[in-house]
C-alpha cells in the first residue's frame, strides 16, 4: 500500500472512541485506506465495535483521537450533513407522512434544488433500482425489499462520496438479501462509489467485499484483500470466525509440516513462523473423499446442508470435516480415503492461539 | 369472524346503549338546567326560558370577560409549557441515562401531588415574592400543573423514538433545524398537539390556583361557575357547565381524528408485537 | 442532534435542555411545599415565632376531627379505585370483542376524559339530589311521594356522591388503559395458550390477567392519588359537617384565626407524603412494568 503513488481516496488513521468512561468498551486506534469503486467489508461479531467504526465515519460519534481524510480533505471535525456522504441503516427511515417520491428526492430538497429538477432526477434513479413508476405512491404500498430499494434511492440521488452500509439488508429474508448485494455490486461497479458495510454475516461479506477489516472487542484482528482473509487467518480467532472447521496439530520444520494427515508443504507466507509445534488450519472444502487416496478414513457420519454434504471422518483416530457438493449419502462406519485438494496449507504458532 | 351475526349485534347494541346513557346521562340535567326557568320537584320537563343563555351571551356580562380571562390564560399557559417541556423531555427520552428516572420523578411530581396542597404552598410563597394578586403570579401557578403534564406526554414520546430517522437526515444533508422541521416535528405532531390541548385543558379548568394566588382580581370561568354555584342559580349553572365542557368536547373530536391520521403510530404498534 | 460537539459542550447543552423545567419545578412547586413545611413547624418570623416545634403535629395526631377526614379519604379514594377498577376491566373485556367498530366505540369512552371533575360534580348533584332527575323518575315511578323520601346520595355522610362522580369519570381511564393493552399485546398470547389447551377461565388467568395488570395498577394509582388529593369534587358534593383531608386543610387555611395557619400547612404536608408515596409506587410498579415490556 505505502508504495502506491496518489492519496488514496479514503483514509482512516488510528481512530479511536471511548464511551463513557464507566463502561469497558472502546474502539482501539483504527486506520484504513479506501480506493474509490471498492467496497470495504468491517466484519465482527456484536459488539465489536464495527457499527461504532461507522458512526465514527459517518459524523454521528466524535471520534477522541485519529483523522478521517477524503477526497484530500479532512472531514474528521465536520458534522455529519457536511461531509458528502449517505448511510444505509438496518431501518429504512423512509418518513411514513411522505410518498416513495418525495421521501426519494428529500435530499435535494434539503440542498435547494427546485422541485421539477428534483422529481426528474428522483424518477430517474427510481428507474435505477428498478422501481418505474413508484414516484407518486404511498409508503405504506411497499415491501420490505421495494423499502429498501427506495431508501438505497434516497442515498444515491445525492451523489454522496462514499456510501455507508449499516448491516443494511440484515432484516430481509435470504433471497431478498442476496438480490438486494448483487444491486449493490451493480452500483458500486456503474457509479464509482466507494463504500464501506458492515456486517456479521460472513457469506455477505465475501461476496461482496474488495477489502476487510475483521474487529473483535474493538481491536483489528486482520486486515486485507479477499486472499487474505480467506487463505491466511492471522489467527486462531479469525480462523475460527472465517468458518474454518479444522485446526490440526502439525510439527514444522523449515518448509514441511507434519501431520496425521502426513507430511505438507507449509504455503510460503508461513516459513517464518518458528520450526517446532504448529497449528494447521485447513478448509473443509480442501479436503476430498477418495477411495484410492492413501490417507484412510473411517466415515463418522454426514448431514446434507442444501448445496453441499458435511461429512465427519475419522483419521487417524482425529476427527476432520469435510464437504462435498451435492448431495452424497455415506454410512458410518465406512471405510474410505481423504485426498488434500491443496498444495499447501496455513500454519499457525501454536502461542497465537 | 362474525360467526354469529344476529347476536353479536345485539349485544353490541346493548353495549352501544349502556355506554351511551353511562357516559352522557349525566349532561341530560345540565343541558335541561341551562334552557329552565323554573323546574318544581315533580316535574320531568322544565318551564323553558333562554335567560341564562341570554346572560351568558350578553355583552355586559361577566361571563364575557371570564371566558377571555380563561381563554388568554389557557393559552400562554400551553404555549409556555410546551417550550418548557420539550427540551427536558427530549433530553430525559434520549441522552439523559444517570438518574434519569430521579429527575423524571421531580418533574413529574407536581401532577401527582394534590392540588390543595400545592396551591397553598405557592400562595404562601407568592404572598412572600410579591406574584399573588397579579396575572403573572396565576400565570405561573397553571404552569405548575400543566409543565409537568407536558414533560410527561412528550418523555413517552421520546422514549419510543428512534432517532435513526434523524441521524438518516443529517446524513442526507439537513442541519439540525430542517431535521426538526421536517423530521421530527411531523413524527411528533399528534403526540404534541396532545400536549399543546391538555395542557390548555388543565388552565381552562383550574379554579383553586386561580383563587388562591389571584385573590379574586381575576376571574376566569371556573371561578364564575363555583359563585354561581353557592348562589344556587342552577339555569345558570348549566348554562355555564355547558360553555365550560365545550373545549373539551372539541378535543375529544380533534384527537379522536388525530388517531386514525398517525400511519406512524400505527407502524410502530405493529412492529412493537412480538408475535402477530 | 450534536453528533460533533465535543463533550464538555453536549452536557453543556443537555444541562441547558433540563435546567429551565428543573428551575421551574424547584421554584414554584418544592419551594411551595418547602414553605408549607416550615410553616407546619410553627415558624412565623412575622409574628415572633422563629422556634421549631412539632407541636403542631403533636396536636394533629392527638385529634379526632383529623383520623375523621383522613380515614374518610382514604375510603373515599380506595371504594372509587376499586369500583372504577373493576367496571373498567368489565368494560374493557366487553369492548375488546368489537375491534370493527373500534373507531367509534373508542371514541365514546374518551368522551369524558377530558370534561373537567367540577362540571361531572355538578351533573352528579343535578342527577342524584334529591330532587335531581334520578329522584323525578323514581317519583314517577310511584316508589316515593316527597323529595325527602329519595336516598340521601349527594352531600351525604358516607361520601356516596363524591364516589359516585369519581367512578362516572375514571371508568373510562382506567379503561383506555387497560384496552390498550388487551388490544395489542395479549392475543397471540391466547391463542398460543389456547392451541396448548387451555379453556377461556385459565386464558383469563393465565394470560389476560397478568398483562393487564400492570396497566390497570399503574392507573389504579393515578386514580388513588387523584381522588385523595381532589378538592373541588368534596367541595360540590361534600357534606360541610364531614370534611375530607383536603377540604379540612382548605378550611383550616382560610380561616381567619391564624392560629389555624400552621394546622393547615402540618395537614397539606400529610397529603403531600401520603401522595408521595403513590408517586413512588407508581414509578416502581406502573412504569416500571411499562418499560421492561417495551
């Protein structure tokens, strides 16, 4: 990152936020940097202090140290309408009083903008997100993901800087949700914009994110592209909170490792983690059921999750998971084989965990 | 599910019929009263004569004056109490967390605590500073009542509110005046013209504080009505209930409209059950 | 509303939104009570008397007149709480069956919620004297032949009058209160205890019971607090021989032997703890029951 040439469009330096002074929790010095047209993902479970980042960035919480740049200005000091930007809460907060078109255009209004030039901007963006001819109706004609759509409307039509996502679709059910991320793929790709969103929900997260900051009680546990945060947790924690299903132990020595599972190449980031006892951490999409495979397994039992099948091996007398795609019926007790599907693995020091 | 049409209705008119004659029997002799002359013992119609309400109209009367007094009166009072009460509520619903519930207590206190007992206190007080005898001084004994009543209202609102709507406007661009205007006073408005009515309501009625810290040089419509009273003019005694219940009336008729407007309320009812 | 001010400026302004009604209350109402207080322990610097005593309460507590009209009161207050109580929950039964007609039924029961207490006293007075309208029917009736022979229900001894008025007015209270609830909250509740097997009496108990209680204590108390403390209603309907506590300090106050000052302020001070105490309860129960469900 330090070597890039130009400002990059966001930057975030140690940031940090103390509640009132009774209570424990605080946010630890944040920073972060954004390009524009990428979406950054701040994922944490509860209380760790994402959505509190957000609010930070957004103006709704003063932060007591760091700096928020954008666009090369400062904006740190600015309250919350003065700094260009739009968030997306969880609720709507589309005003009940109002019709889709105006709660839409009430940006502009509050900006000055005259109402003809308001309506044909509203009705244009309404176009966008697929809601023709809703200008005129009343809210309460609307579902669940029309609401959202209007109020993902209403943030855009203000030509924001960077658009801030509060765990916004965590009130849809799934099929809504996964539509509602592919709109918001769309936009970030047509219009440029640069956002950040917070969630807890890793599969949302994935899907969609550029680049991740992963929190937990307030401090980063890791930072970086989508590789990062998949391949190479920094720790036992993210491993854990990444969906990670199997943590082995292996002893390391230069470049190999060896476990039950044999002996592996350690993936080239990790050579300088120290020689000795290590932990292995190993996706369970990684491993495959393989009858001529020379790692004998015995099946222990298995469970269908819609798209792929769990299934529960013994190796060696250690317990591994495995998926398989698709539906497969083993039955315990069975005699088979385990095949790596990668040419190396992650290797965590066993302190870190 | 009216599975039992005929029965259903007949019992719902039954109910229709008790609560009609419960609530409203007792408005039969005052309105009777108001249009009598004369009405003897025995008899079940009066004599009819519009005297009283010819009193009550005339321009030389008292009764003029006092329902201008009572009017003025009760309309500083609800204006004064509303921007009295509308910071302190706002701040007791959303930012006020330590010894939040104290503070509600005292200010809340005053409508809780008789009335005679309070009047007589401020009257001492009163007599002591120099307010008793004066409109300022009556002024300021209907704001002890209707303050807190206003605080009391506006802190339920508060309290359910959520302030996501105002942080989504300031996000959008509006500083904090537009988001007051165009947020959080169309949100608030059935439960402030509340406010802003009751607490009319309680000045209009208010007869000991008037009584007390006015000393007579002041008289409103209550005070009217508690003379007539012990002269035993009962003509004109309705005649005066009848004036005196009418903004009442009107604000049963206003709320009761005022409901069914609230789509808010309504939402947020919904969203509130657990279950349905 | 100040996201970017810095500490020491939000508790500035928080202090600026609370300090004028915080001023206003201390001012007039504590400031008030602090007086009546004072003077109840017999502290008159105009006339020489700069001593504490308790002798004032001595007295009180040592006078029949005063045990009269407090335990009158107090039964006063606690038969209409009681009776508005239980009519009100009848009624709100009754009435939730009709959710269609909501609008207009509703309607009705706010009728006389916002009439002031003087003219539902006058009405009473005008109803049930003895020769009201109740007393021309019953004549008409055949039942008596003299107004004197009609039951003796406003001005009365027993408070019958006063009662009365009081349970006209805080039915419908009571009532609102406890519909709200009934009409949002409890029936998922029901019809879950009923798919479980229940039968209507244990829903009753179960269910609608428990839910509506803290409702209809937390506005039992209102109406408690209010009749006790209520003057103009005894005023209308209310023997001169038998005075409630509000009435005898109101007498106590304005009559002209100022020796009667300090009765006065030692009974006002009564009231004021008796209702204290009903604000408390009903910041513990009322509210707090409210808030836990929210």
């Amino acid at each position: 990152m330090l070597t890039r040439l130009s400002e990059p469009f966001l930057q975030v330096t140690d940031l940090t936020y103390q509640y009132a002074p009774a209570k424990s929790f605080s946010l630890g010095k944040q920073s972060f940097t954004l390009e524009k047209g990428k979406l950054l993902v701040i994922l944490g479970p509860s209380g760790s202090g994402k959505s509190t980042l957000l609010q930070l960035i957004a103006g709704l919480l003063r932060p007591n140290e760091g700096e928020i740049i954008m666009g090369g200005k400062p904006i740190h000091h600015l309250p919350p309408e003065k700094r260009n930007l739009s968030m997306i809460f969880q609720k709507t907060y589309l005003l009940p009083f109002l019709t889709v078109g105006a709660n839409v255009e009430i940006g502009l209004k509050l900006k000055g903008m005259p109402s003809h030039k308001r309506r044909v901007r509203s009705e244009e963006i309404l176009n966008q997100v697929g809601l023709t001819g809703f200008y005129q109706r009343p809210l309460s004609s609307l579902s669940g993901g029309q609401e959202q759509r209007v109020a993902l409307a209403r943030s855009l039509v203000i030509e924001p800087q960077l658009l801030l996502l509060d765990e916004p679709f965590s009130q849809l059910d799934p099929l809504l949700r996964r539509q509602m991320g592919s709109w918001i793929s769309d936009i970030k790709r047509m219009w440029e914009i640069p956002m950040i969103m917070v969630t807890h929900d890793r599969e949302e997260a994935l899907a969609l994110g550029d680049q991740f900051l992963i929190l937990r009680d307030g401090a980063e546990q890791q930072s970086g592209t989508l590789d990062n945060i998949y391949y190479e947790p920094a720790n036992r924690w993210t491993a854990d909170f990444m969906g990670i299903d199997n943590v082995l132990d292996g002893i390391k020595k230069g470049t190999r490792v060896t476990t039950f599972l044999g002996d592996l190449k350690v993936h080239p980031h990790c050579i300088r983690v120290p020689d000795g006892p290590v932990r292995i951490v190993l996706r369970s999409e990684w491993l495959q059921l393989d009858f001529t495979s020379s790692i004998k397994a015995t099946i222990e039992g298995c469970s269908f999750r819609g798209e792929y099948t769990e299934v529960k091996a013994n190796v060696n007398g250690e317990s591994v998971v495995i998926k398989q795609l698709g539906l497969s019926n083993y039955e315990r007790g069975m005699e088979t084989g385990v095949r790596l599907a990668t040419s190396n693995v992650w290797c965590l020091p066993k302190e870190v965990m | 599910m009216r599975r039992n049409g005929v029965n259903h209705g007949k019992s719902y008119a039954f109910l229709h019929a008790i609560m009609i004659s419960l609530f409203f029997l007792p408005f039969i002799p005052l309105l009777a009263w108001s249009f009598a002359q004369q009405w003897r013992f025995p008899d079940l119609v009066p004599t009819v004569s519009e005297r009283a309400w010819l009193y009550v109209f005339s321009t030389h009367s008292q009764v003029k004056d006092a329902i201008f007094n009572s009017l003025g009166l009760a309309a500083v009072t609800s204006l004064l109490s509303q921007v009295v009460a509308y910071p302190a509520a706002r701040a007791l619903g959303l930012y006020v967390k330590r010894w939040n519930k104290t503070i509600r207590l005292l200010l809340i206190a005053p409508i809780l605590i008789p009335g005679i007992s309070i009047a007589i206190g401020v009257h001492v007080l009163f007599l002591h500073s120099g307010l008793s005898d004066q409109w300022l001084g009556v002024l300021l004994s209907h704001l002890i009542p209707a303050i807190p009543y206003s605080i009391y209202l506006l802190y339920g609102f508060y309290a359910g509110y959520d302030i996501g709507y105002e942080k989504q406007f300031r996000l959008l661009g509006a500083g904090r005046l537009q988001t007051f205007r165009l947020v959080e006073l169309p949100l608030l408005r059935s439960v402030l013209s509340l406010s802003i009515l009751f607490s009319f309501l309680i000045s209009w009625s208010q007869y000991l504080f008037t009584v007390f810290i006015g000393g007579g040089n002041l008289i409103t419509l209550p005070m009217l009505l508690f003379s007539t009273l012990s002269s035993g003019d009962y003509s004109l005694m309705g005649a005066l209930c009848m004036v005196f219940v009418l903004p009442a009336l009107i604000i049963v008729i206003f709320s009761s409209i005022g409901v069914k407007k609230d789509l808010f309320e309504e939402k947020e009812a919904s969203r509130v059950d657990p279950i349905v | 509303m100040f996201y970017s001010k810095s500490k020491p400026i939000r508790l500035m302004i928080l202090s600026g939104m609370l300090v004028p009604s915080l001023l206003f209350v201390a001012g007039t109402f504590f400031a008030g009570i602090f007086i009546s207080g004072v003077q109840s322990l017999d502290y008159f610097p105009l006339i020489g008397k700069t001593t504490l005593s308790f002798r004032v309460y001595i007295e009180l507590f040592h006078s029949a007149i005063f045990y009269r009209s407090l335990f009158f009161s107090l039964g006063i207050s606690l038969a209409a709480t009681f009776i508005s109580a239980l009519i009100a929950v009848i009624l709100a039964l009754w009435l939730r069956r009709y959710v269609r007609h909501g609008r207009w039924l509703h309607f009705l029961l706010q009728f006389n919620l916002p009439v002031p207490h003087v003219v539902g006293a006058i009405a009473i007075l005008l109803l049930f004297g003895q020769s009201g309208l109740i007393s021309r029917l019953t004549y008409w009736a055949g039942m008596i032949q003299q107004p004197s022979q009609f039951p003796v229900l406003v001005t009365d001894q027993n408070g019958i009058g006063i009662v009365l008025e009081y349970v006209w007015k805080e039915v419908p209270f009571i009532a609102v209160s406890v519909l709200s609830i009934l009409k949002s909250w409890v029936v998922p509740y029901e019809k879950q205890l009923q798919l479980l097997g229940a039968n209507a009496w244990q829903r009753w108990k179960l269910v609608t019971f428990p839910f509506m209680l803290p409702s209809l204590l937390s506005s039992s108390i209102i109406v408690f607090a209010y009749t006790f403390g209520s003057f103009e209603v005894p005023y209308v309907l209310g023997s001169i021989s038998k005075p409630t506590l509000p009435i005898l300090a109101y007498q106590a106050y304005l009559n002209p032997n100022l020796t009667y000052r300090s009765e006065a302020m030692a009974i006002n001070i009564v009231i004021t703890i008796i209702s204290m105490f009903l604000v408390i309860f009903y910041m513990k129960w009322g509210e707090g029951y409210a808030e836990k469900r929210r």
